[in-house]
C-alpha cells in the first residue's frame, strides 16, 4: 500500500518544515497538511482539523487512506502555564483522539512528539539517561510524560506502531516557536540580524539541550524510517544535538554583530529551565536506529544568520 501521510499541527515551527521534507520526500500528493486554519503560502493538500474532533481526524484519515500520522499539535510549557487545566485537556485529548483513530483505522506508523521537558527534580542534570526518573513541573511536561506512557500502552496493548523523540529546543530560520522555554535561541538570531536589543527571558547561565532544525527533522525520519523490530523504546528516546547558555550564543553573535546588546531579564521561564537538563544522554537512539546530531553551535550561528540575512534583506 502507498504511504499516505497526515500531519497533524503542519503549521508550527516544526511541523511546516517537517511537512515541506516528507513531500520533498514522497511526493506532494501523499502528504495531507492539517492545522486549525490554512496557512498563507502553503501550497500542497491541507485540511482544516480541530485534533479535539475525533469524527474530523477519522473523516481525513478516511477520504485520503492515511496510513501513517505526525501528531504535532501541542501546547508547550511556556504558554501552558497560562491555562493549565485547558492544557492538559488539549495536549492529551488530542492525542487519545490520534490513538484511538490509528487503532480503529488500523494506521501503519504513528509519530508523538515528546521533550526534554519531561524531566525534572531528580533526574540527573547533565547527561540525562533516556530512563531517567520523570519528575515533570509544567502541565506541558506532564502531559508529554503521561503521553509517552499512553504510547508505550497502545503499542504492547494493541500493537500501534508508535514512535516517539523527547526534543531539546529546535533552532531554526523557516518558523518562529511559539510558547516555549527554549524560544529565546530562535528569537535572539532574528533580533541579532535586525539590529535590535534583545532581552533575554532566561539567565545569561541557563545551559539547556537544544538541536538545529536539520537535524531535528532528520531524527524524526530516521527513526520513523527505522526497521520495527529495531525500537526498543516505546515511550520516547532521548536525542542529543547540542547545549548551550544563552550568554555562549551571544558570544558567538558578537563575532558577527560585535554591537549586539542584551539586557537580562529571567522571567517565570528561568524557573521552568533550571529544573530542566543541562545535556542529554542519547545511547538509545544511537544504538537502535544510528542517529548521530551533525550541527554544533558554530554551524547553526552561521546558518541561522546567513539564511535570516536573506530573509531581512
Ligand atoms: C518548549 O520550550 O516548551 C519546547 C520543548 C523543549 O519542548 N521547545
């Protein structure tokens, strides 16, 4: 049978590149884009899907023959201390939602998006294990640990192929995050290249695990792509890509823009960050399904600047 894919939140910061990559992949036609509205610009197949609708997601996955489904859509730890009972309503609600219609629909594979933000007090700060002790402090965290638990249950209860990866927070140029903790490392290369001040919602020593965009869609795929009986871990796996302080960014900036000013200004934010890990251990990933990260800060500065240059031209 084809594979006909459905992503669920394609226009987020990772699920419009996300879906750019799987169509570059198999094929325009294949690939079904869906969000709460459309998004300006976005050409190929897309639906408007409220994912708190089971009868909507079953009547996509039904008119396309959807054989696999990435279900992006979550509200992230920043935003969803705002609300915290709605956000645990949505992010879990959405999910069973995806749960149950891969299992009555009897979809091939399945992606959840879990993070770093799962750990907390308690696990290990630097080179946190994938079976490190889940102690989360955000609803978001929570909703991610118990969600990669519903995972595992779907999988040995009904046999879903469900995949998952905890991500560090995602840099790129082609989306702007949106309610995160880990925001700032996106926004501060956009305000660097505009020739603004940035003030910075995290202390200038907040070292957390973050990933270039690359190859945070790579690992999605790979494991994706990886032989079934090569996952082992049927909650979520951990992957690494790099860590860095918000003060190491600007030192890297400056070599560029030596007049870039930051003001510090540790918010609510900074609170969630230090009970989250410093570095990630990845061993899982590596050994099942070969991920190896292929950007350092370095590279990721000078791509990031290069590419928003353009952008600001
Ligand atoms: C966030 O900051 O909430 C996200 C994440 C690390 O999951 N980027």
């Amino acid at each position: 049978m084809d594979t006909k894919i459905l992503v669920i939140g394609a226009n987020g910061q990772l699920g419009s590149v996300l879906t750019s990559e799987l169509r570059n992949k198999f094929g325009d036609e294949n690939v079904i884009a869906s969000d709460l509205k459309g998004s300006e610009g976005s050409k190929g197949k897309f639906e408007v899907i409220d994912a708190t609708d089971i009868h909507r997601i079953e009547e996509v996955v039904t008119k396309h023959k959807i054989t696999q489904i990435y279900h992006l859509a979550a509200i992230l730890s920043a935003k969803g201390e705002e609300t915290p009972l709605s956000t645990w309503d949505i992010n879990m609600k959405t999910l069973f939602n995806v749960l149950e219609v891969s299992r009555n629909n009897n979809i091939d594979r399945v992606f959840f998006p879990s993070s770093i933000a799962v750990f907390g007090e308690g696990a290990p700060l630097n080179n946190t294990p994938d079976d490190a002790y889940l102690n989360p402090a955000t609803v978001y965290g929570m909703s991610k640990a118990a969600g990669e638990n519903w995972a595992q249950y779907y999988f040995l209860r009904y046999g879903l192929d469900i995949r998952s990866i905890r991500y560090p927070g995602v840099i790129g140029y082609q989306s702007l995050p949106g309610g995160g903790t880990t925001d700032y490392a996106v926004d501060i290369y956009h305000k660097a290249v505009l020739k603004e001040d940035f003030d910075c919602f995290l202390k200038e020593d907040a070292t957390l695990p973050m990933i270039f965009m690359d190859d945070a869609i790579r690992a999605t795929i790979e494991l994706m792509e990886a032989p079934k009986e090569n996952i082992t871990v049927r909650t979520s796996y951990n992957i690494s890509g790099i860590s860095f302080s918000p003060s190491e960014v600007v030192d890297e900036i400056r070599k560029l823009y030596p007049d870039f000013k930051v003001n510090y200004k540790p918010d609510f934010r900074q609170e969630i960050a230090s009970r989250w890990p410093k570095s990630i251990d990845d061993a899982a990933a590596k050994k099942d399904w070969g991920w190896k990260s292929q950007f350092n800060l370095d590279d990721i500065t000078e791509v990031m600047i290069q590419k928003l240059q353009e952008k600001y031209r």
